[in-house]
C-alpha cells in the first residue's frame, strides 16, 4: 500500500512462485486479450523446458526511437549491468512465462525481488537477465505471444495497413494494448480501411508481380 499500483503488482507477479502451484506461469496484463485457441505447445517446447520471451526486439527500438522515447531499454541495461551478464542487451516482455526455479534462486543469491523491483521496476527483465546470467534452467527462446501495441501511433499504423484479426492470429495468440492511450478494448479496422488494404494488395500485385 505504500508504493504505486504499477510496481506493486510486479511485486504481486513475481512472487507468486511462493504459492508453490506450478514449476512455470504464464503472467497476463490486464489490457491484454486471447484472439484464438491454444494449448500447451505454444508456451512449452515440451513439459519440462519453456519458452522464455527473449529477443533483441530492433523493431521496437527503431520505433521507440523515431518517437522520441530514446531510453525506452535503460533499465534492461541497468539490470544487465547490475548482474554484471556480458553481451548484447534483450527484451523480455510483455506476457511473458515466468518460472519458479529462476525467481526462487535470484532471491537466495541476487536478493529479495520488492528490493530489486524498488530499485529497477521491470519485473520480466530481472527474471530474463538472472536466467541468462544462471542458466539454471533448460529453457528455448521465442518472440512475443502477444502482439503488443505499445504506442498510439503503431497502432493507427497498423490499422492504417488495413492489418486485421486473421493476420495476427497466424503469429501471436492475443492482443495487448496500453490502456494509458488505447480507449477501445479491442483492436478494429473499420470498411475503409479494410478496402484501402485490398486496393493496396491489388496495386502490389499489377506493379510488382
């Protein structure tokens, strides 16, 4: 109750490995939605190694970049450096799996994960950088589950493009839209931009094919 809501509930979501439930969790945003079926194997290479959400992300760097958000990966740096892990620097979010052995084991040799997170608040980059740093689990890497809309102006890109629900099923399971800007829940196109898609697909094809 003495912290802000966005740094207790990364608090919340760490430690949730005490409960003792599961060996590995998927960990959800609020703002975030499924978008069609799926199973254990799109979150598990097998029943005993996960896949961690562990990327260099250049794309969103290039376009955090060209929005003036230049710092958006300060605190990846921070973490990296603070556990003293060589080479390159690495995304880790958003809903990401978390597993239990990592968090367990970075509060007995790192220290407890409310101090941490007082200190550099990105839950999902103290568990990937320890897990890099450790190795103490098997695990593959992988890109995002979710789509994730981080900026206003990405999103009215892709509407823009006449992006739709078919397209990002065939890459992602769900949905994840800051709601510090989004006011829909959901992601739409509307009838122009769908037609101005399929006249842009049209154009591609006679000049390009």
């Amino acid at each position: 109750p003495d912290m802000p809501g966005w740094i207790s509930q990364q608090i919340v979501k760490m430690k949730f490995y005490k409960k003792g439930l599961c060996k590995f969790y998927l960990v959800l945003d609020s703002d975030s939605y499924f978008i069609r079926d799926f199973d254990e194997k799109d979150f598990m290479y097998d029943k005993d190694i996960p896949y961690i959400l562990m990327h260099e992300n250049k794309y969103f760097r290039e376009l955090a970049s060209c929005l003036g958000d230049k710092n958006v990966f300060e605190n990846e740096l921070n973490i990296k450096n603070y556990l003293k892990r060589k080479g390159k620097v690495y995304n880790y979010y958003n809903n990401p799996i978390l597993c239990s052995k990592v968090l367990s084991e970075l509060e007995k040799n790192v220290g407890d994960v409310e101090n941490l997170i007082k200190k550099f608040p990105l839950e999902y980059v103290w568990h990937g950088e320890y897990l890099l740093k450790s190795r103490c689990i098997d695990f593959m890497p992988c890109e995002s589950f979710f789509k994730f809309f981080n900026y206003e102006a990405e999103y009215k890109l892709w509407q823009s493009q006449g992006e739709n629900l078919s397209d990002i099923k065939k890459y992602y399971v769900g949905i994840l839209m800051q709601d510090r800007w989004c006011k829909k829940s959901k992601f739409k196109n509307s009838l122009k931009q769908k037609f101005n898609r399929r006249l842009k697909r049209i154009i591609f094809f006679i000049f390009f094919s």
